[in-house]
C-alpha cells in the first residue's frame, strides 16, 4: 500500500503530501497518524524554513474524512474517541509548528480538508476551488480541538454561519470570508504557493519561528510576562541579525544561517 502521506525536499523547503488522489485525498485514520507524526519532525528540524501543505493531484486538497471509513473506525462513541486522539494529535502538531506553512489548495478544500488548511500560516487556492463543512447533514459536529483553527481564522460569526448552514462557497467568497488570502488562476496555484515559500525560506528563520510564537502567544488572554517581552528583543543577539542589516547597508542580498 502506497504512503497516505508524502514529504519531498527542495532545500530549505518541504512539500507535504495529502496522497489518496484516487479518493480526492479524503482523510483516513493512519493518514491523520502520519501527518501528526511528520509535522513533530518536520518542526523539530531547524534546516526547515518553510513547509507547503498540498493535496496529490488536481482536482482536491481533501473532501475531509473518508466516510466509507465509518463502518470500521467511527461507528460509535468509543471508537470516535480514538479516533479523535489521533485527530487532536496532528491538529496539534500542525497548529504547534514552528515553521511557517503554507497550503497549496486546488480544488475541493472540505470539512477536514478545511480543517487543515485553517492551521496553516498562508492559504492560497485557484479559481475553482469549493470551501465548505457540510457535516450537518450527516449528523456530525466539530470536536473543540477541530473548531479551534477555523474559529481562530475567521471568528466566531462566520464559523457558525459555516457550520449551521452547511453550505460550500466558491474561492472568491471563501477569500472574502478569510478563509484564504489569495486566489489566482488554477493554472497558477503550484507556482504562486512556491514562490511564497521560497520568499519565507530566503528571510531569517529565527525571525519567522519567533513570529510565529509572538502572535500565538498573544491570542492567550493571559498577560504578558517581563521574561517574554525581553525575548522580543533576542534577535539583536543573533548572527542572522549582523547579517542581516550589515547585508542592507551594502545592498547586498543576506545570507541567513539561522543562529
């Protein structure tokens, strides 16, 4: 049986591959396994800069779960809990990340599929592309652990608009909604998602993972600390940070080796 997930490498930047092209990369239980698995590596690797989320194919980024998957791993409670263990884990490790992700979205983005794409950092999708959970019709609700990276992203006016009505958008009224950033031609999608990953990937990486834990941190109500405010101000202790403004003022591009 072939990998449900595939991870290819250009450099600094990592590919991570949704592979259940034949099913629209609808989402099965050792495929949320893999994904949680591969991102914990994924984010422990300092040579990492940037990581592309994408569905193999293209015709869909994910539908969401496999619901001929039900009869055997969801059909009850017991076994929804499990399986829901495994999904809190990935979407944890997604969320948790510490380099920036960005999903490449052509086609289908659905229920989980959506999911998924919430947790990532920049979303872009082509003109063609259908947003949407549409779980009410099948008796299903959005765990807490689910709900949190679509309730993040657009608030909570518009998730319930998204959940109670069920309904799929198209790409432009998706972006409107602030479910994605940018929509270009699908013809575009692969290069336009690359050329924001190699834009992130050539920046300072430091300045990226701190980036990213700053406004993380600032979404918890709890007051900032005297020792977290003093880490804003620790990338004038790094090497990338000499590189960086001595490359500017001889107008010359940097080169970042993230210490």
């Amino acid at each position: 049986m072939s990998r449900t997930i595939l991870v290819e490498r250009d450099g600094a930047i990592v590919s991570v591959i949704l592979n259940r092209p034949h099913k629209l990369n609808a989402l099965v239980k050792d495929m949320w396994a893999l994904l949680g698995e591969t991102m914990l590596s994924l984010s422990a690797d300092n040579t990492v800069r940037c990581i592309v989320l994408r569905g193999a194919g293209e015709r869909a980024f994910s539908p969401g779960n496999d619901i001929s998957e039900f009869t055997s791993e969801r059909h009850d409670v017991k076994s929804a809990q499990a399986y829901g263990q495994i999904m809190r884990r990935s979407i944890e490790a997604l969320a948790g990340c510490r380099h920036p992700i960005v999903a490449m979205i052509r086609g289908i983005c659905v229920g989980g599929g959506l999911e998924l794409a919430a947790l990532c950092d920049i979303r872009i999708c082509g003109e063609s592309s259908r947003f949407g959970v549409p779980i009410n019709k099948l008796g299903l609700v959005m765990t807490y652990d689910e709900l949190s990276g679509l309730l993040n992203l657009v608030g909570r006016a518009r998730t319930l608009e998204i959940l109670l009505e069920g309904r799929i958008y198209g790409a432009v009224e998706a972006r409107d909604m602030g479910l994605v950033q940018r929509v270009v031609d699908d013809a575009a999608v692969t290069g336009q998602a690359y050329e924001t990953a190699l834009r992130i990937a050539s920046g300072a990486p430091l300045v990226a993972r701190w980036h990213k834990k700053f406004i993380s941190r600032l979404e918890k109500p709890k007051a900032i600390s005297a020792e977290e405010r003093k880490e804003g101000f620790a990338c004038f202790g790094t090497s990338d940070f000499q590189e960086g403004y001595q490359a500017f003022l001889s107008k010359r591009q940097p080169y970042f080796r993230g210490r």
